[in-house]
C-alpha cells in the first residue's frame, strides 16, 4: 500500500504498473495478483480504503460522528495521490470504472445505513433522504480537492459542513414558507441522468 501510494505521486496512475509496485515493496506481481485483481483495485484499496473502520463512525453523538467521517474523507481525498488516483480511475475502462463504483457504493451504503439508525432513533427528521445526507460527507470535500481549495479545509469548514447538513441552509422561517409551498404544489417528477 505505501508503494503504491509513493508511485502514484511520484508517477500518476498511468505510469504506476504493479511490477514498479512490486519492485518498490520487494515482492511479486504474482503476490500483489492474490490480493488484488487489478490495477484499479489496487489503487483504489490503497487510496480510498473503502472497506475499512474509518468509513463510518458511530457513537451517541451524531454531530461529532459526521464530523470524523467528513476528516476521514478529507485525509483520504486531500493527499497528492488522491488526486492522481481519481484522473487515472476517470479514464481506466469501463469494467475496471464499474468495479470501483461498487467499491465506493458499499462504503456509501455502509454510510446510509449509520444515518437510518441515526431516523431510526429520532436523531433525524423521518422525511430526510439518508442517500443525500450521506452524499454530503464526502461531496463537498471531493468538490474542494478537485477545485484546488483543498486548503481551505479546516475544523470551522467541517463544523459548518455538519451545520449544513444537519440543520440546512435556508433561515427558520424560509424553510417554513418553501415547505408548505412545496408540500401544496408538489408533483412526482423522474429525473434521468445520463
């Protein structure tokens, strides 16, 4: 993992191959191969970790739990070889970009289903869209590092992204107004997406 890491910011995505990975660590591209069934994999386990214990924190506290999440997500997303690993995934081929979608839909699931417990037991509003909610932990951190404004990520920017998502934008009394509006004027409509 620390190869890999080390070659993606020394080397981007396109010039990391698993034979320099295994050079670096001082083992076989046969021994990364049992572990890993591609490239991609690779990286993304090594980059991203979607699989592990710093995916979803869960205490009494839902406030300060999105708050470890979001620094999770900001010390996964802000180094050099993020940055590296996403421009490379963008433009791997379709299976290996499908692969790791679903590597980042099950940590997103494992994420949704923190936030239906947190409904579940009155922490949130019952009508809230937990698939939203949990687009907003990583989102808007995934939104600064593309934008360069990775840097601009502090413990003000996480506390008032948590505001955000836990109380929402608009003033009390706004809320209110577009609410019953909404509520009266309300049709179904689908949405595509390309």
């Amino acid at each position: 993992m620390a190869a890999t890491l080390s070659l993606l910011e020394a080397r981007g995505y396109n010039g990391l191959s698993l034979a320099s990975v295994a050079e670096q660590a001082g083992t076989t591209t046969a021994a990364i191969y049992r572990r890993f069934g591609s490239k991609s994999e690779l990286v993304t386990r090594a980059v991203f970790r979607t699989d592990g214990d710093d995916v979803v924190a869960e205490t009494a506290d839902l406030a300060a739990d999105l708050e470890t999440m979001i620094r999770w997500s900001v010390e996964k997303l802000s180094r050099p070889a993020a940055l590296a690993a996403i421009v490379g995934l963008l433009g791997a081929p379709k299976r290996s970009r499908v692969e790791r979608a679903a590597d980042a839909a099950g940590a997103s699931l494992r994420v949704i289903e923190r936030l239906d417990r947190a409904k579940a037991a009155g922490q949130l509003r019952p009508d809230v869209d937990t698939r939203v909610l949990a687009a907003m932990v990583d989102g808007p951190v995934l939104h600064a590092v593309l934008g360069g404004m990775a840097d601009s990520i502090d413990e003000s920017w996480i506390s008032s992204l948590v505001r955000t998502i836990l109380d929402g934008a608009a003033s009390h009394s706004d809320r209110s107004d577009r609410t019953t509006n909404r509520t009266t004027n309300r049709t179904t409509r689908k949405v595509t997406v390309p």
